[in-house]
C-alpha cells in the first residue's frame, strides 16, 4: 500500500508534518496529515524508517516531488554523532500509503 502520492493531491510538509488531499476510494478526496517525527529519527545524520525525533536534530526541512514518477522527497541537513551537519534524502512513498484517505505507515 506504500505510493501515497499517487492518489493524492496538494502534497506538502509543514514543519515535521505531511499533508495532501488523499483519494477516500469513494470518489471523493480527504485531508489527511501524518507526523513525520513519529516515524522518522536520524542515525548519525540519516533518516531511518521506525524511529522517532529527526526534526530535534534538523535543519532546513523541505518537500519537493522529484523526476517523471513524481517522487516525494524529505530533505533536511541533520546532525551526525558529531554535532556535524549533513543532507539527508528520503523517499516518503517507499513506506507511506493511503489507505481510503488517510496516512498510513507500513
């Protein structure tokens, strides 16, 4: 069920949260917001799938949808063990879906 994107609309991040107008599978179209930071951390400046707190330790938070599948991307600079600051990608579809107009994370 990841690929969100593809049945939704107005995809943004505000903040650590990520909004879209997602396909209800009734016709229509649903608000939906999901807390980023409850399902990413960062490991010593990489985001990881499972954890928590990854805007503690970020900088510069931005979305964008990328290339011809209209990827989308969180980018951030986060801090290594070192205090260091470092770009970090991450490709919200591979474990984000819409499941009848809501967020959900797999």
């Amino acid at each position: 069920m990841p690929d969100f994107h593809l049945s939704a609309q107005d995809i943004r991040v505000e903040g650590n949260t990520l909004k879209a107008r997602l396909d209800n599978g009734e016709g229509g179209q649903t608000d939906a917001e999901l807390d980023l930071n409850s399902i990413l951390g960062n490991n010593d400046g990489t985001f990881v799938w499972a954890d928590e707190g990854f805007a503690r330790t970020a900088e510069e938070i931005h979305f964008t949808i990328e290339g011809g599948d209209n990827v989308p991307i969180l980018r951030a600079q986060l801090r290594n063990n070192g205090g260091e600051l470092q770009q970090a990608d991450i490709n919200l579809a591979e474990r984000i879906g819409n499941d009848h107009g809501k967020f959900v994370f797999e």
